[in-house]
C-alpha cells in the first residue's frame, strides 16, 4: 500500500495506516478470535485501519459480519476501516452481498 502525502503546507502530516495481514479461513471456527484481534487491533490503531485480505482462502456470512461489526466499532472511534488485497472471490462475494460500497477498497 502506498500513503501518499496530502499534508498542507504548515508541517502537518498523514498518519501511517495500520495494516494487518489476514489468512486462512474466516470461518464459523475462527470469526470469535477474529473479533476480538480486530477489536484489540483499533484500540492502538491509527485513524486508519487496512486489512490486507490478499492471503485469505475463505469467508463464511460470519466472516463477513465480523467485517461490518469492526467497522461500526471503528466509524464510532473514528477510524476509517479498509480493505485491501481482496481475492477474486471476495471481490465478488462483497458485491453480490451489495457490501462492496460499503467498505473503501485501497491499492
């Protein structure tokens, strides 16, 4: 991910994003854990939050309301959560369940 700087002119600087790296499955078996690393994640986040989704394999309707409860979480804390290294699959899983535009999609 690349963070272009878009600071005025007077010193002021973007904040780094916080990445994490998800991988495996996001499944019935793993969205508790999930949950709550995402959860402790945004207490030490910054005002923005990337999950690089390039390594996983799947994710299950659970999976995907983990994704949206973080982000109620997040928008509350005011921290932008995004998405990034979507697999063909969740590309298409995230628009078929019209999710898509919910969630920003960074490079």
């Amino acid at each position: 991910m690349t963070v272009i700087d878009t600071a005025p002119l007077g010193g002021a600087t973007v904040p780094v994003p916080t990445l994490v790296q998800l991988s495996g499955n996001i499944g019935i078996f793993t969205t508790a854990q999930l949950r709550r690393g995402l959860i402790n994640t945004l207490t030490h986040s910054s005002d923005l939050l990337v999950l690089d989704l390039s390594r996983v394999t799947f994710c299950g309707a659970g999976g995907l309301g983990v994704l949206i409860g973080v982000q109620g979480r997040a928008r509350a804390q005011g921290v932008t959560l995004a998405l990034t290294g979507l697999p063909p699959f969740m590309a298409r899983l995230l628009r078929s369940a019209g999710l898509d535009r919910r969630f920003p999609i960074v490079a």
